[in-house]
C-alpha cells in the first residue's frame, strides 16, 4: 500500500457467537524470545463493540494482532496471528536480496540495512533468525514467499516477493543427425522454462571411461553467444555434442545439456558387432563386441546415453544384456581416445510363444493323434521340440522329451500313433547357434484328451450327481479312481481359453481324492485327474446353468449294449410328464412319458439329445457310446480236445498192425 493511507483491521471469532468486544494491538517482535508482546493500540483500551478497527496515516511497515473478550468476569480468547502492513518504498530498514535469480539448492543471501544501525536482526520467511543482520540459506523446492526483517527496536522492513525458480535446463537438439560427410550441421540449444536474456556456450563433450564427459568449448564457442544455435561446418567424423546457458551478473550457469552424437561417419575408425547375428528376442543373451585401434571401450544406448556398466556386464571390449522388454534403440561403441563405431539399430522382439493344438483330442483307442506347433509371431528358422507332459502335483507339470524328438523337427506338427490313455503334451521351439529356446508350451496350453481315448484308463473321474447338466444351487462332487492316492482335479473353463487351467482348490474343495464345489454361475468347463505317479483320467465336460429346462443325461459314455434313462427338469423339481425328447434334432418320443428309455445302446444311439416340455425345449446334450471290445477266441481248448484224439487213433493203428 501508499504510504499515508488507511487500514482496516477485521477480527472474527470462529465459532461465530454474539457479546464479543474487540481488542486491537500492534505486535512488536522481541527478538531473544522469538516471539512478540502486544502493545494495545490507541482508543482500544475498553474495546469495541465493531468487530473492525481503522488505522489512519500508516507510513511503516507493523504488525498488528487483535483479541475478543466476552462476560463479567471477561474472559479472553488468544491474541490472533500478527497480520502485516508492508510497504515497498520508504521503509525504516531496508532489504536486499542476492543473486537476483534464484533456484533450488542456490544460496540466498537476505541483507538488513537500517539507519541508525540496529545490532538485533530477525529474517521472516517460515523461520527466524536471531541476532544477525545477513542470512543465507537454500532451498530445495519451487517456492513463492514473502521476506522482510525486523529489529530489536520494533522496526520492521520493506517487505520483498520472492519466486525461488525450477532449475533451467538446457536442451540440445543437432540437426541433422545422420549427415553425410563434409555437410554442415546446426546445434540449437533451448532452456526450459523459456525465459529472457540468456546466453549460450557450445562445446564438444568427450566420454572418460568413468562414465563423465569432458567438455572442449568449440570455436567462437569459448564466449558466450547471444543466439541459440551455432553452426558446425565440415562435419566429417562422428561427435558429441553439448551446450549450457548463462544468465545476470555474476552470471549464473545451467548443468550442461545432455550431449547428443552427430553419425556422418561412412568409414569409422572402430566397428561394434552385434550376436545373435538374426532378429533377437527379450529371451536372448545380446552381446556387443567393439574392435579397433584402442584397448579401452563402453557400449553406449541412445534412449540415455548409459554405458552398458548401467544396463548390462561390460568384460574387456565386450558387452553382454538382456532385457525383459521390448526396446527399439541405437547401440555404438566410443572409447577413451575419443573414438566412436558405427551405430546399430536393435529392436528387441516380444519373447516368442509356442501355440500347442491336438487333432483330435478325442479319439478312439489305438488311434493317431497329431500335434500342431505354431510360433507366434510367426516367423522362419525354428526347429520343434516335443514333450510328454507328466503332472508334478507340487510343480504342475515336468517335460519329458520324445525319444525321436531329440535333434528337433523341422516340421511344426509330429504324430503320436496308438494313442491308448488319456495324456498331456507339450511343444517349444528353438532357433540359431547357439539354440534360443522358446518357453515350454506350458500347463495352461496343454490339451487333455477325453474318455474315448481309453477304453480301460489307469485312472477315473466319477461325478456326482451323474448328470452332463447342472443348477447353479447343486452341490457337485468330483471323484477319482485309481492305483495313486495323491490326486488333484483340475478344469479348463470353455467360456475363457486353453490357458485358463486351474486346480479345486481355486474354486472348490479338495478332500483326499475328492473335489467338491457349487458354482455360483453359468459356466462350462472340462474337468480331469491327475495322480502324483503321472496317471492321466477321463474327462468329463459339465455345464452348469441358472435355471430353465434341463435334459437329465449320463455324464460318461455309456457301454455298448447297456439300458439308459434320459429325463427332463426343470429347477426345483424332480420329474416332468409330457416331455418331448429329440435325437439330433429329429423327433423320437412325444407322448404323456416323462421319460426315454432306450434298453439296448448301440452306437446308432450316440448323439445329440434335447426335450421339450409346454413350449420350451432345453439345451442339447451329447450321449457318447463306447464299444464293447469283443475278445477273440482261443485255440487251446480245441488243440486240447484233438490232441488225445489223434493219439487213441494212432494207438489203434499200431495195435493192428502188429496184429497182422
């Protein structure tokens, strides 16, 4: 404010009440204590009714406080914070500030000048600072503040607004970066933030193998220039650039900019080589090896400019990494002469995946099954691999190796012939020399082969209740059968994918050799065994629904020749008349039964079957029949039989003869 003008002091009391009188003081520092006493101002001994107070005529920078006092006895509330006046012109003392710019982690010098000299100083910002008349400190954040002083004598300063800045940067950009040799290139360097009167310095930055930069001023670059660019001209030999800015008097300086490289080079003076000599993949082992003319070298990477000390094992003029990620980047070698290679461009690729089919997965006894293995990405070059998968319950699975799939496969697909039981298999898939290997095509991705495969399997999954369909409400009991007696039940859910293979103990309970679970929604799912010895069960595919009409149907197939029962339901009721059953989709039954009885099964009964009842038909199910393998007959009993007989026969011949 003007010197000479008026003030208004307001003071509320929070909670708000009425009967309150107001007291207005002026707050006098007491510099030892590092607080301040509280001189009532004139005309506010009794207080005032008016919650506001006007000071006419202030011509200094002071400090005022105010308190409210209520009842009789009167009692007090605390005096408020001081709140101050200040002024930028006329102070009794007067304060400056040193440099002019200021940023985080400078040092800021505050001096107090007052006529007559006063001994006794304090600064105000968030702090005091007894007894001194200079202070200096830094700070560590962006800040905005108000700075003044006050004296022992009650004489406060001018009162100064200070911005503590984010550090300026400096930022290079070369243009062009890739130039032909002998062409002309123009650095440009910014600040940021962007602010006035700035001054640049050009330098080029040679790497010292302790991962720092010496930085050589360029010519016309040793003083400063007012203009953010500088031209390199005849450009023949790859280099490193760098810049910085200065600003006020004394001048303050910016850290240099990162340095950038120039690549003009179409015959460097060193060469980098890069194994695997193909397209690599997060899953290899890169090395980068430097040849030249010096014995000391590091392996640079654009995207920071970090030596390979930082991102990978740098042994003589050799750098070894891996990465997890994919990354697109330049790599060069530069060493502690000054020398720099060609730059290569790696892309790191997405680790291949092996994709595992089977056709079929279910088959009959004896039959062929053929396994598919597709690289994703796809690409040329890869040699299959192909894995008996045995269950590890501790570890999911182990891989056992085909005993003709040792050298590998050029072909992606391998046939297993007389399939017998139930079984898991797996692929991966190697590329190069040395051999990089894709993962195992692991337990997600296995594809179990169903109950026909196996007319008499090592190991079985029973279901209770013995039905293909289900309510959400029934409680389902999974039980397996079998020389083992460590077991567990797992599933693949058909409404996720091939990898979405878990064990009961994810959704259900598993009790010795038993799984128990309800499902709390629609889903459908194939369920098996697996003993800890390696044994393999059936399958057994269960849907379980909401609600609606249901085909009660066996989940297992039934056996050439036995008598079957199919019915329909409804949730919540046990038997249905009237029901209507279809075979794959054709009309076999429609008349007052509940129910289908079939007392012979033959394999023209295998198929799809729904029923119908008052006008809603329900989701189909597939009955499976399994033939019954009828055994040949021996020849013993009839070797038995004629043996004894040619001997009588023989006997008697030699009988007449003798006769005769």
């Amino acid at each position: 404010m003007s010197p000479g003008a008026s003030v208004t002091l307001s003071c509320e009391v929070k909670p708000s009440s009425a009967g309150w009188r107001f007291y207005w003081y002026k707050a006098v520092p007491e510099l030892y204590q590092n607080k301040y006493k509280y001189l009532l101002v004139p005309g506010s001994d009794e207080g005032t009714k008016d919650n506001y107070y006007k000071i006419n005529d202030q011509k200094h920078t002071a400090g005022y406080a105010c308190r409210a006092g209520r009842g009789n006895p009167e009692l007090f509330t605390q005096f408020s914070e001081p709140k101050f006046v200040c002024y930028p012109t006329a102070p009794r003392a007067v304060l400056t500030v040193s440099p002019s710019w200021l940023s985080p982690k400078a040092s800021i010098t505050l001096s107090c000048q007052v006529e007559p000299p006063s001994t006794l100083w304090r600064f105000y910002w968030y702090k005091a600072v007894p007894d001194q008349s200079k202070y200096s400190y830094s700070s560590r954040w962006q800040l905005t503040a108000v700075y003044w002083c006050e004296s022992g004598s009650g004489r406060l300063s001018n009162a100064i607004n200070i911005t503590i800045h984010a550090t300026p940067k400096a930022v290079l950009t070369v243009s062009p970066q890739w130039a032909s040799p002998g062409a002309s290139v123009t650095l440009s360097c910014e600040v940021k933030p962007s602010s006035p009167g700035w001054r640049f310095y050009w330098y080029k930055a040679v790497p010292e193998l302790s991962n720092t930069y010496k930085y050589y001023s360029l010519p016309q670059g040793t003083h400063e220039t007012p203009r953010d660019s500088y031209v390199v001209h005849d450009q023949k030999h790859t280099s490193r650039y760098a810049c910085r800015a200065g600003w006020g008097v004394p001048q303050f300086f910016t850290n240099y900019s990162e340095p950038k490289i120039v690549w003009p080079d179409s015959h460097p003076a060193a060469a980098l080589s890069v194994s695997p000599d193909r397209d690599i993949y997060t899953v290899d082992e890169v090395q980068l090896t430097c040849t030249g003319s010096s014995g000391d070298w590091k392996s640079y990477y654009q995207s920071d400019s970090s030596n390979c000390t930082v991102w990978g094992n740098m042994t003589g003029s050799s750098c070894t990494f891996m990465s997890s990620d994919n990354d697109e980047a330049v790599y060069w070698c530069e060493s502690g002469s000054g020398e720099f290679s060609n730059a290569v461009n790696i892309t790191l690729k997405s680790a291949p995946r092996p994709k595992l089919t089977v056709s079929p997965s279910w088959l009959s006894p004896g039959a062929s099954v053929t396994l598919s293995c597709e690289v994703e990405p796809p690409s040329a070059g890869w040699r299959f691999y192909w894995y008996k998968a045995v269950p590890d319950l501790s570890n999911g699975y182990t891989y056992d190796l085909l005993s003709d799939s040792i050298k590998g496969t050029v072909q992606d697909s391998y046939v297993v012939l007389g399939q017998k039981r139930t079984a898991g298999y797996a692929c991966r898939a190697g590329i190069g020399n040395p051999e990089t290997f894709t993962n195992h095509r692991n337990l997600k991705q296995i594809l179990v082969l169903g109950e026909n495969s196996d007319s008499h399997p090592a190991a079985s999954l029973t279901v209770s209740p013995d039905r293909e369909k289900l309510y959400i409400v029934d409680d389902i009991q999974l039980k397996c059968t079998g020389s083992s007696t460590d077991w567990r039940v797992r599933r693949i859910r058909q409404s996720y994918n091939h990898s979405d293979v878990s064990d009961c103990s994810s959704w259900g309970t598993m009790t010795g050799s038993s799984c128990s679970f309800s499902s709390l929604q629609y889903n459908v799912a194939l369920y098996w065994c697996e003993s800890e010895s390696g044994e393999f069960s059936n399958a057994v595919n269960i849907t379980v629904h909401h609600e609606g009409l249901l085909l009660v149907s066996p989940v297992h197939p039934v056996t050439e020749g036995a008598s079957v029962t199919l019915s329909c339901r409804l949730r919540g009721e046990n038997k249905l008349s009237d029901v209507i059953f279809y075979h794959n989709d054709k009309l076999i039954q429609n008349d007052s039964r509940g129910e289908l009885k079939i007392s012979a099964v033959s394999q023209s009964d295998e198929g799809f079957y729904k029923c119908e009842h008052s006008g809603e038909v329900s989701p189909q199910s597939w009955m499976g029949v399994k033939a019954v393998l009828k055994k040949s007959s021996s020849s013993f009993p009839v070797m038995w039989a004629v043996g004894p007989l040619c001997g009588i026969v023989l006997l008697l011949l030699l009988l007449l003869l003798i006769r005769f």
